[in-house]
C-alpha cells in the first residue's frame, strides 16, 4: 500500500506544475509588443523581434540595446466546494467540519527582464542577442500549515497537544486548498542569439537559436490512511508534504524561425513557428514529516534517498499576422496556434527510500526510477490578437515624439474545467493594453499597461483528487464506478482571477539612421 501511495504521490505532483511550461503565457514580451495587444508578428520594430519574429531584425539599422522589464500582478481567489449526500454544495470541510475560508495567493509582482542587443553587421544583414524569460508568472502561493501551525514541524509538538484540535480545525480553515497546491515556482531563461536578412527588397527571413534553462519547485499536502490510523486521527495532522525541486542539469534547446513578406510598401505578413521540444529536468522530491509522524518513539518517519527526473514536452506554436502601414498609421491582427493536444502525458523517475520503525512489519519503502505517468486531456488552443498605434508627429505634425498604442488579445483555454487547478486559473481570457512612446532619437521609451479579464470558473465536476492512499487500494470486486466514488474531490469550487501588468522599455540606439534624427 506504502509503494502505491508513493507513486501516485507523485503523479499527482507532476500535473500542476508542468502547467506552466506548456505555453501558458501572456500575450507577448516588450513593452511596444504589449501595448499593440501582441499584435507584432508583421510590424514589429524593436529588438524583442527576437522572441516575435526573427526576419524583422533585418529591418534594423545599427547598433541597439534594448532592456524591457515586466511587473504582474496576479490575483487569484478560490473557495472550496464539497458535495453533500443530498447533492448540494458546502464549504465545510467533510474531514473537520469547519467552515473553509477562500484563499488567495500571495500576489506581489512578478518581475520579468528581457535584455537585448541587435547589430546591423551589413546592409540587409542584422546579428542579436538576448536573454530573457516568458511572458508569464512564475510563482504561486497559498497558505501553507507549517507556517500556519508551525509547532506540527518545530520538535515542540508535545508542548502544544493540548491545543492541536483546536490548530488542526485552524489549517482546515485556513489551508483548504492545500491538497492541490501549496506552492509552486517556475523559472525558465532563454539564452538567445538570432539572425535577421533580407535577400529580396520585400522578403525577410530569419531565425532564432535558443538555449533553455528551467527550474521548478512545487508542493502539496498528502495523506495516508495508514498514518492516520498509526497516530488516530484523519486530520492535518496525518499531513505529509511533498516537494519537488529539479532543474535542467543539460541545457534544452530551441528555436524560432521566422519570415516576413512585403508585397506592398504598406502591407507587410508575417509568420513564425517555434518546434516543440522536450524538456529534462532533475533533482530531488522531499517529503516532509510532521512532528507526530517523525517522532523517533512513534512512527520515526525518515527519507533516505530523494533523487528525481521530471521530464516535460513543449508544444509547437505557430502565429501569423498581418500589418498596414500608412502615414504615421500602423495596425495589425495576429494569431496563434498552439499544439497542446500533442501533450499525452508528462514523465517522473523518483528514486527515494523512506525508512520507519516498523522494520519487523514493512520493510523500508524504495521507489527506484520507476516511470510514472500522468494523462493530460488538453486540447489545441488558439489566440487573437489586434493592435494599432499612431505617431502622432507623423500623423498630424505635432512636434512632439510621441506615438499612442491600443491592443485586444484573446486566448481560448486549454484546461477543461474538470482539470482546472491553482496553478494556472484560466479558461477563455481577454486582455486589453494600452502604451505610449516617446522618441529622443538615440533612446526610446516605451511604456505599457494592460488588464486581463476572465470570468468566475465554477468547477463542479473536478478530476482532481486528494492524495490518499486508501483511494488506490479499493477492496477486490470493486467496481470503476465504486472506485470513483470513493476518492475525495479537491479541485470543486468556485475560482477568481485576474491579473495587471506595467511594462517599461529603453531602447538605445547608435549609429542608425533614427539615432541621427
């Protein structure tokens, strides 16, 4: 049963946090791309056409160094439903019987940089390089019972028994989300060096050769009947938290290539495709112990060995768009595709020994790189983006550099509500931007805002379960139907985004022809 409980465990583990990395992002990078609500396939002018569209570079001129830095703000809120015998819904916990309160993550903002440089090296010829992150937050938190009841995880629980009813029905109240997430922290860096050319007066091409590096850390609450039995009660105190932290020791790579087209001086068409990769990453999973299940003359509860290797597939994305051009005027509509349906299932090799003192009943429980898979049913989504600008000097001869930008992006959701979780609080989502540029000729500044939309998911159907080990060892003859009955529904309830964004953009350039303006 220890065996079993195990490697669902971290099965389990594997769905959040891989979230992310599927190609969960905000609409675009760069202040200028945000503000025209993504929309920079076709027109785009600055160097963040590395991420955008690669045979743009070729359009610029000289020498640039570029640094955009990005601030999110994402607020989620989520209230936990059970159903009752009747059929209605509650926010009583079915274990405690205490009320559950909504939580929300802690939501300070989210920085991303995005560090360029581009050289024309000759007429038509144009070499860059980049480091930068995904347009996307990368952390996530919710309340967690070691900090909420800290004397379960600080040696001093004998101290406090008297109180733990009155501490386990706090974590109920305070921590209901806990069995589908804690705390989840995903950082992804892309080395970057690109090449733009233009071999015909109204063809681009381009490409962009990518390093990745990532990293993740999650985890979660678990619970085992059989501690629950061992210490006498089914509460937070038969806990078991679980934490995977890997990155990638081999550096993936990728790559993005690109090609704009001009078949006429005002209209330009631009297209990109980034190939799907997979994506290796190791380190270690650490459960951790509370102080009644560690406690060396009870249980004694101990990890040995904690290696892991998760291992992640990326989806292919394509986007097109198409840019008119016209007297300080520009506008342009994108969109975007994006193969997640070709995510079957995500890959964890643990390697971990727990040892007990109930060496004359269990033997130690190993888990030796056994493959544990995890179904996805995602499916292929697609995005719309639509932006315009004006320069406003050009527009009507004002003499001040000023340019005005506004932008609509929408992104069809990939996770059936039966799937949806704390990671990534999204189905359909609209976002608006707004920006402005100002023009010093040797420097640009470039600002953007934007506000994300998306409407109240009510979740009453959740495939997402608690970690119980009970759940996975039905009593022979149990029917698949029984069987799902029987496992205890923790993804029910009603969940709230939305997020903020502020971008900033410098832009220095020497030696091109704007420069000398």
């Amino acid at each position: 049963m220890w065996h079993r409980f195990i490697a669902v465990s971290l099965s389990l583990l594997v769905l959040p946090a891989t979230v992310l990395a599927a190609g969960f992002e905000y609409p675009e990078n760069g202040a200028r791309a945000l503000a025209r609500g993504g929309a920079f396939v076709a027109s785009g002018d600055d160097p963040t056409l590395i991420q955008h569209n690669p045979a743009g570079l070729a359009g610029l001129d000289g020498l640039r160094i570029s640094l955009d830095g990005q601030a999110v703000w994402w607020a989620t809120e989520y209230q936990r439903l059970v159903q009752t015998g009747e059929g209605d819904w509650t926010d009583v916990d079915p274990i405690t019987g205490e009320r559950m309160r909504p939580v929300s993550n802690a939501h300070s903002p989210w920085l991303t940089p995005f560090l360029s440089a581009t050289y024309q090296a000759i007429d038509g010829l144009t070499l860059a390089l980049a480091v930068y992150g995904p347009s996307a937050v990368g952390l996530r938190r919710y309340p967690d019972a070691r900090e909420i009841a800290p004397f379960f995880w600080d040696g001093v629980y004998e101290e406090n028994e008297e109180n733990a009813r009155e501490i386990q029905e706090y974590i109920s109240r305070r921590a209901p989300q806990r069995y589908s997430m804690i705390e989840l922290l995903n950082l992804v860096a892309f080395p970057t060096l690109s090449v733009g050319w233009e071999p015909l007066s109204w063809l681009r091409v381009g490409a962009s050769g990518q390093l990745v590096y990532a990293m993740m850390r999650y985890s979660l609450s678990m619970r085992s009947d059989d501690v629950a039995f061992l210490i006498g009660g089914d509460g937070p105190e038969a806990d078991i938290i679980g934490e995977l932290d890997v990155s990638t020791r081999r550096l993936g790579m990728t790559g993005i290539l690109g090609v704009q087209v001009r078949p006429m001086e005002q209209l330009s068409i631009g297209m990109t495709v980034r190939p799907g990769f997979t994506l290796r990453q190791e380190g270690t999973f650490r459960l951790y112990f509370n102080d009644l299940q560690a406690n060396e003359d009870f249980l004694g509860l101990r990890q040995g060995r904690d290696d892991a290797i998760f291992t992640s597939t990326i989806p292919t994305v394509y986007r097109l768009g198409i840019a008119w051009q016209q007297g300080g005027w520009l506008g342009e509509i994108a969109g975007s595709y994006e193969r997640l349906s070709v995510v079957d299932a995500y890959v964890l090799e643990p390697f971990i020994t727990i040892e007990h003192n109930f060496d004359n009943l269990l033997p130690p429980i190993e888990v030796d790189g056994e493959e544990i898979l995890f179904e996805k049913n995602w499916r292929d989504t697609f995005g719309l983006r639509v932006g315009a600008g004006v320069d406003l000097r050009r527009a009507f001869g004002l003499t001040l550099p000023i340019e005005a930008f506004a932008g609509y992006a929408f992104e069809r959701g990939a996770i059936p509500k039966s799937t949806q979780n704390l990671d990534f609080v999204s189905q359909n989502r609209s976002q608006a931007t707004l920006g402005l540029g100002y023009d010093l000729g040797r420097a640009r500044l470039s600002a953007a805002f934007s506000r994300t939309f998306e409407p109240t998911i009510e979740v009453r159907d959740s495939k997402v379960f608690m970690i119980d080990d009970a759940s996975f060892n039905p009593a022979p003859g149990t029917s698949p139907e029984e069987r799902q009955d029987a496992l205890t529904m923790v993804g029910d309830g009603n969940y709230e985004s939305a997020h903020t964004m502020l971008m900033l953009s410098i832009e220095s350039r020497f030696g091109s022809a704007r420069a000398a303006r």
